[in-house]
C-alpha cells in the first residue's frame, strides 16, 4: 500500500504513510483544506438586534413563525394586493391591508423573475420568513401583509433582505417601537 501510494504520487513515503494514518485517526494533514471549510466569523452585529426581546434566546419556541399567521387564501392575497397599500423599496414590494379583528397574516411571493432556479427562489423564501419571523413579536395586530420580491433581491445577501423588510415595515406603521422609542427605530429602519 505503501508503494502505491509513493509511486502515483510526488510525495515521499513518509508523507505518504503520514496522511494514511491521519485518514484512519480522522484527523486532516492538510490544514489548508480543512481551513477552506470553516464557516466564516460574523462581525459586528445584524440589523435586527435592537428588535429582539431580552432573554429571547431561552424562549426560541415562543418566537416560532405558525400556521395561523400564513396568508393562504387566493381571495385574501388579492384582497390585500387590491384594496391593501403598496410600500416600495428596490429590493421588495409590501402591501399592507388593515382589517378588524387580532393577529397578524403574510405571505411571500418570489417568481421566476426574481430567480430561475428554484433552488435560489427557495432560499430567498426562507430569508424573507426569517427576517418576518424575529420581528414578529414586535409587530401590531390587525393587519394583512402580502410581500413580492423585486429581480434585485436574487444578488442580496440576508443582511440586506432583513434591513429592506424592516424598512418596509416602520414606512408602513406595522413594527411597534421598542419600549416606545419610535425615533431609535425609524432611525434603525433607513
């Protein structure tokens, strides 16, 4: 095994019989390669910080996106994109409708145009869900919300897609401010 690894290749056969036994350890010789694979260090913090709840890390559970605050009717989406208000911003579109009544509903819309391929249209889904989702706690009752993705939102990272929402969200009156500072968050929402 030794001389089949030496021939076919440019290293030394202690190099050779090196790297079989760091195989069999499970440990990688190769420490650039196993560099390559580390995820990269966030620096700094994210654009929704200031809306997460103290203590928010122990109560994950309470922050779930359910079923009962999906937009799913075709009657109710077009209810929304008809008689709702329209908020722009170059990466999203956001369509606000105010009803009676308590909680809150969405739904997203990422067509081909934003993406091609399904995979990439999923994902900026799963964004948009997400950057709903931390901020749900602190949004008002009472209202219908239908977002559509614009062509831009297919080279924006997560970051970008979350400060566009909250934007869209403080222009629309829809996100409460925290502790009643509504200045310190217009001011995080631009």
């Amino acid at each position: 095994m030794d001389g089949k690894i030496a021939a076919g290749t440019n290293i030394s056969p202690e190099k050779a019989k090196a790297q079989e036994n760091s195989r069999l350890l499970g440990t990688d010789v190769n420490e650039s390669r196993a560099k390559c694979h580390q995820a990269p260090k966030v620096e700094g913090t994210m654009a929704f910080d200031c809306l997460m709840p103290a203590g928010s890390a122990e109560r994950k559970r309470d922050n779930r996106f359910p079923k009962s605050e999906r937009l799913r009717r075709q009657k109710d989406i077009e209810a929304c994109l008809r008689e709702g208000k329209r908020y722009r911003h170059p990466l999203m579109t956001l369509y606000v409708l105010w009803r009676e009544g308590s909680g809150r509903r969405i739904a997203f819309s990422v067509g081909r145009k934003v993406a091609k391929r399904a995979t990439r249209r999923n994902k900026i889904k799963r964004w948009l869900r997400e950057a709903y989702r931390i901020k749900r706690w602190a949004m008002r009752e009472g209202v219908d919300l239908f977002v559509v993705a614009q062509p831009e939102c297919a080279v924006a990272n997560f970051q970008a897609i979350d400060a566009a929402l909250t934007d869209l969200l403080v222009r629309a009156k829809v996100l409460q401010p925290p502790n009643g500072d509504e200045q310190a968050l217009e001011a995080r929402g631009k």
